[in-house]
C-alpha cells in the first residue's frame, strides 16, 4: 500500500472520530454507556474539531492533505482506497461554507459538555 493512502486512511479516520464521536456522546448518553463522559476522550474530541476551526480560520491547508499531495507525487495512479475515501473527505464546496459548518459543529460539541457533562459515569460498571 502506498504511504500516501496510509496517510488517507489515517485522515479519514480523524474525520470520523470528529464527525462521529458527537452522535456516539449523544446515543451514550441515552444508552448510560460510561465512556461518553470520559473526561479524556470528551477534551480529545473537543480539541480535534477545534483544531480544524482554527486552521479553517486561518485558512492553512489541512497538514494530512499536504503531505498526501506531496507523496501523490511520486505515485500519481489512484488506487481504490484514494478514490473512494477522497469522494468521501473532500467536497467542491467554497471554504467559507466549510468554515462556518466546522464553526457551528464546534460551538455543538462545547454545547454537549454542558448537556453531557463529562466526568460523571459509573467507571466500574461502564455505566
């Protein structure tokens, strides 16, 4: 596999931690399931997406994406892997919409702390 869709897969996956750990905090929470209030994963989270707004903001290029362009380079056929999970992570959309989104699903994940507050769950009965 090549290096370049190793880094691919590793974005796709920052994506889905900050794209899916909210309806995973929300279902359990629902569902009483411990680990949703673990205070370390809550501020990982929180800091992901926070991540994103700021380089948003900023208007930086994603690192993930540099380096995948950079070693696109070198082996410029598109493999199974880049095709599909770049249909999925990348839009043609303008940035400033992307911006807002991410600014708006920041100000949702802070709003989940007061909602869900992290910190409280059984730990021994994963509840």
């Amino acid at each position: 596999m090549p290096l370049a869709d190793i880094v691919l897969i590793i974005h796709f996956l920052y994506v889905l931690f900050v794209a899916g750990s909210l309806p995973v905090i929300w279902l359990g929470a629902w569902l009483k399931w411990g680990f949703v209030r673990n205070p370390w994963f809550r501020y990982l989270h929180l800091a992901a997406i926070l991540f994103v707004v700021i380089e948003s903001l900023m208007g930086v290029v994603c690192p993930l994406t540099v380096w995948e362009n950079a070693l696109r380079q070198a082996t410029p056929d598109a493999s199974f892997s880049q095709r599909w999970l770049h249909r999925m992570l990348f839009y043609n959309v303008p940035e400033s919409i992307l911006t807002v989104v991410y600014v708006l699903f920041a100000a949702l994940v802070a709003m989940t702390f007061k909602w869900i507050p992290p910190g409280r769950g059984n730990r021994r009965s994963g509840r």
